[in-house]
C-alpha cells in the first residue's frame, strides 16, 4: 500500500475545505487593504461576528477514519529521503495565540438581508486565541522531536505561510515554534493530547466528512487526475512540469508555478538529474 505524503494530504484538505465554504460560494476577492500597524486595534460592532470553521486536526482525523489500518504516511521536508511515519500514535498541541501581529477581518455579503448586511469574521482580535496543530513522533529520535501540521496558519496573513511559502506549515516542533514567532509575541503551549476524532455534530462535522471524503477519493484516482502542487485544484486545465518525466507534477496557472517553485525545485526531476 502505498504511503500518502503528508504534504499531499494536507494541500487537498486545505483546498477541499476551502472550496466547500458555503460562505464563499459564488464570491470572489473585491477588495483587500492593510491598515497602518501603528494604530491602535479596535473592534468596533461585534455583534453578529462568526468564528471560522477551521478545520485544522479535526478534519485530518476525520480523513483517517476512511483510511485502513496499516495505511502509512511519508514526511519530506525538501529533497531528502522522505521518512514513513505511521498514523498513530499523534497528538494534538493546542495553543494560546498571546499578542497576534496581525488582526484580520473578513466580511461577506448575505444571501439574505439589507443592503451592508454581512458575515463577519476575524482573527488575531484577542490576545489569547486557541490554535491546535497535529503532531507525530519521528521516528528514530531519542530527543522526542515531532512533526507538526497545522492546517489554518494563513487565517492569520501572509506570515502564516509555510517555510517555502505553502498554505500550511510542515516540519518540526521546533521549527513550527520558531516560524510562530513572525504570527504572535508568544506562542504559549497549552495542553496536549491524544489525537482522536470529536463528534462536533450539525452541518460542521457533516462539511468534514464530505471533504474528507472528497480528498480520499482524489487519492484513490490519483494516477488519473491530477492537482496543482501549490493550490490543491485539479482539472482539465492543469499544466504538467516539464522539468520531471516520471513524476506527475501539475500546476493550474504560472503564478502558482511560481510560488510552488520555492518547494518543488528540490525534487524537481530536472534540477536533481
């Protein structure tokens, strides 16, 4: 049975999870703009404003559930050999986000309301936000180092980006904490625990399901369709590297060839001939 990478499952559930907000259906990006940093932040009519829907360790667990026992996972960072892991034993890290550099606002228009009616939502607006990431043990350590997941960093901007600019960040617990650095003032460990699947219930846990079930089946058909290395997209319209001839590499649009560059010229076929 062939290993997932855990890239790979991380780029779909993202993408998946993404796509099937019912919040973002049919919208696309008006207008976005910073703030000067040196105002003071102030949320001004707070009533009515929604807490995303992450996802985050939740959903990666609903994914294993679809998957058979001895199912593995590969962690490669960049060009070494990557490393098969298995599913368990993981764990979830919670943490307490103190001093976020960045507060975000995302507003969207109703289907249904009066003019400037509007969903709400935000990150980075209190000083002691929950964040959760999945861990799994290296293999081999004596020094107890884990690789972390964590699914749901860009919500707090650009610096939430990966090491080579990936929607998610993959790599070590060490690693993950140092990267923090850039999103808050401290990133304070809070609890761990065993990683298992949480009934959330209603029209969340039902949403994790149809994604989970949706990247599975992706999987499944992966030698026929394809997807965007840095997006997760698939469709007749993927471009394939012509740097690599054995491995299947897409890419939806130039500009995400570009930005998927930063990884994938480490295994890029033509580049490590």
């Amino acid at each position: 049975m062939e290993p997932i990478p855990l890239r790979t499952l991380t780029l779909l559930l993202n993408y998946e999870r993404a796509v099937s907000d019912p919040r973002f259906v049919g919208m696309r990006l008006l207008e976005s703009t910073e703030a000067d940093p040196s105002l003071p932040r102030r949320l001004v009519k707070s009533d009515g404003i929604h807490e995303h829907f992450k996802g985050g360790p939740d959903t990666i667990e609903v994914f294993f559930e679809l998957c058979p026992p001895d199912q593995r996972l590969s962690v490669q960072m960049t060009s070494e050999r990557p490393i098969l892991i298995d599913m368990s034993p993981r764990s979830v890290i919670k943490f307490s986000i103190n001093g976020p550099f960045l507060h975000v606002v995302t507003s969207t228009p109703k289907v249904t309301g009066g003019a400037g009616d509007s969903h709400i939502m935000t990150t980075g607006s209190k000083d002691s936000e929950d964040h959760g990431v999945l861990a799994f043990p290296c293999p081999g350590r004596k020094d107890k180092q884990q690789f972390v997941v964590d699914m749901t960093r860009m919500e707090y901007g650009e610096v939430g980006r990966g090491t080579y600019g990936e929607n998610y960040f993959l790599g070590t617990l060490e690693g993950y904490m140092n990267s923090m650095r850039g999103v808050c003032v401290d990133p304070e460990r809070v609890n761990t625990w065993d990683a298992c699947c949480t009934a959330l219930g209603g029209e969340t846990e039902t949403r994790m399901k149809t994604c989970a079930k949706r990247v599975w089946e992706r999987w499944q058909n992966r030698d026929s369709e394809g997807w965007c290395e840095h997006c997760g997209k698939g469709g007749k319209e993927l471009k394939r590297c012509r740097g690599c001839r054995m491995a299947k590499i897409w890419w939806c649009c130039r500009e995400h060839q570009l930005a998927g560059w930063s990884l994938h010229k480490h295994t890029c076929e033509r580049r490590t001939d």
